[in-house]
C-alpha cells in the first residue's frame, strides 16, 4: 500500500474545488463588510445575520458577508465615514451620529416623539420615513432600509432615578448627537458625547456616571459590570437604519438591487421582533444580574421638563414637521 500524504491531498482537493469553482465561471464571490457596534447575538447581529442570509440564498451565493460586530470597525461616526469612502460594504448604525451626515433625519431624535413601538415602525414603514431614505443618496450614502435600536433607558452608578430631579447633575454619556443633548440638558444632566466603543471603560473608570440605551444594547454590553442602576424611561426611540456604500450599489444589476432592498426588510422584521424579545426578558436578566430597576418613572415630570426643549425643536424643524409624525396612529 502507497503510503497517503494527507497534506498533498488535501492540497490536491483545495485545488479540485478551486477548479470546481472556477468552472463555475461567471458565479466569483463578492464577500461584503458589515459592522456595527452592539455584540454577537445581539438585536443588530439578528438583524444583519438575516440580511446576509436573504442575500447569499437569493443570489445564489454571488454576494456574502463578513460580519464585524462589537465596534470591530470603530464606532458609528467611523464606519458611516467608512461606508461613504467605500471601504466598508455596509453598517447597521443607530441615528446618533447620522444628522450629522443627512440632516434631513434629526427630526425623528426628538425625545418623546414617538408613543410606542407600533407608532415609530408605522412612522417609518410609511411616507415620512421612506421619504427620509431618499435623502441619504446626495451625501454619498445608500439607505436600504430603517430598522431599529429600541426605546432608550437611563442606567448610572449613583442612584435610582423616577424624576428628573434625580437625574440632576449626572454626568451621563450620550451618541454625538445635538437634539438628544439638547433635550437631555432639561432633565439636569450634563450630556458627555462620546462613541460607542469608549463607552465600557468610561463607565468602568467614573469618567461619566451614567449612560442611556434601549435593554438590547444594556444587556448585550453587560453594564450591569459597570452600572448598578437602570430607570426605564423610554424618553427617546432609537430608529437605526441598514447602510450600504454608493460604490457596492452602483455595481448592483436591478435584479440585485432589488434582492438587497427585499432582504433589508426581512432583516428589519427579523431586528425588531428580537428588540420586542428583549425588551420582554431584558428587566428580570438586568435584576437577575444585579441591577436595580425603577419601573414606575414619572414620565410626565420628564416630558414637562422636556418644554423649553420642545419650542426650540419646533423653531427647527418646524412645528407642522413634527405634528405629522405624533399624528400617525
Ligand atoms: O447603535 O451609541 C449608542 O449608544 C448606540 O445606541 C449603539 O451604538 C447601538
């Protein structure tokens, strides 16, 4: 009997395959990166592990991912920059920073602007948000689709919080984003811009004493490590939205372009209902895992506080603009 080397054999089917594949022709490989900032398992690793599904089944294998979750390419702000210059195929990102791109968007950061979970997704599913997506082509960027953060809560090292009184002179991190500080002033606290991927450790060295995030993102980042603390205001919706470069889309044939939009949106379902799971299981883990959760905040007393706030919004986005959205039932 010859003796078998395996490394020459398998040397050997290496290249059988790649012959296979070769073979195959026109049918090369298009491997796409896509990052975000929240970690594996998470609403956003659901959401992109479902589009990226969608994408490789429906075309045949031709285009597939690479994902990098937990901040692997940066923060927001980056990868956005990123996806403009076309070095990263895609990001799910959350609003923070993209008012900062398309300004057009700011409008929707506007603390308390949206009643509920059924509210923000029909908001965005229809007129307002689509028109919105067609902003984003003249700064350099593809929208594909809204998707979704969830609505935010303050958690902090010092103490429950019901009013904002409590609240008052926190130091609390929050997205690089103005109309979230803007408001977040009127409950007291000092609002402290920073990325996402510095977040950890400033809560971990005192630098802030607090931060805000919807429960996936809080329980996906483990802050219960650093934060003992959590109130569920719900004082803003976090939209979130799936971006891709102009130079990926430009290569696109129509058929794919549409296989991309179509798997945008069953990401977007697969994203919000693991945002519902967790908002549903998050609270007993963050407890389960230490945290003191106040339940019964006094989001009148919030919204109140909100006022000053809300007539500069009005000035600058125009009261009628935000009427529209709080009237979509
Ligand atoms: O999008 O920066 C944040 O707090 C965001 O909520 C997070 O990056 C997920």
């Amino acid at each position: 009997m010859p003796q078998i080397n395996p490394a020459l054999t398998l040397a050997r089917t290496g290249i059988a395959a790649t012959l296979a594949l070769l073979a195959v022709g026109a049918s090369a490989q298009t491997v796409l990166k896509i990052g975000y900032t929240p970690a594996k398992d998470s609403h956003y690793w659901v959401g992109s592990t479902t589009f990226c599904a969608e994408i490789e089944k429906n075309t045949q294998a031709r285009y597939k991912c690479q994902q990098f979750p937990s901040s692997a390419l940066g923060g927001e702000r980056e990868q956005i920059e990123a996806v403009q210059l076309g070095t990263q195929d895609a990001v799910i990102t959350s609003t923070g920073p993209v008012g900062n791109f398309v300004p057009e968007i700011k409008v929707v950061d506007i603390p308390f602007l949206f009643r509920d979970y059924d509210h923000a997704r029909k908001v965005f599913d229809g007129p307002i948000g689509q028109e919105l997506l067609t902003k984003f082509p003249a700064k350099g960027l593809v929208a594909l689709t809204w998707t979704e953060n969830g609505f935010r809560h303050m958690t902090n090292s010092k103490r429950a919080i019901v009013k904002p009184e409590d609240a008052k002179g926190l130091k609390v991190r929050t997205m690089e984003n103005k109309v979230h500080m803007d408001g977040y002033r009127t409950f007291g606290i000092l609002p402290t811009p920073m990325a996402f991927p510095e977040v950890f450790g400033a809560l971990q060295q005192g630098t802030v004493d607090g931060q805000e995030n919807p429960i996936p993102v809080i329980i996906s980042s483990k802050f219960w490590q650093v934060q003992k603390y959590a109130s569920l205001t719900g004082h803003v919706y976090s939209p979130a939205l799936l971006l891709v470069s102009t130079r990926l889309w430009g290569k696109l044939s129509d058929a794919d372009k549409k296989v991309f939009l179509d798997a945008a949106k069953v990401g977007t379902a697969a994203q919000r209902k693991k945002v519902d799971e967790d908002d549903a299981n998050g609270v007993a883990l963050m407890e389960k895992e230490g945290m003191q959760v106040v339940r019964n905040v006094d989001k009148t007393a919030f919204q109140e506080a909100l006022k000053p706030a809300y007539a500069a919004y009005a000035k600058e986005f125009g009261a009628e603009n935000i009427k529209k959205i709080q009237d979509v039932r």
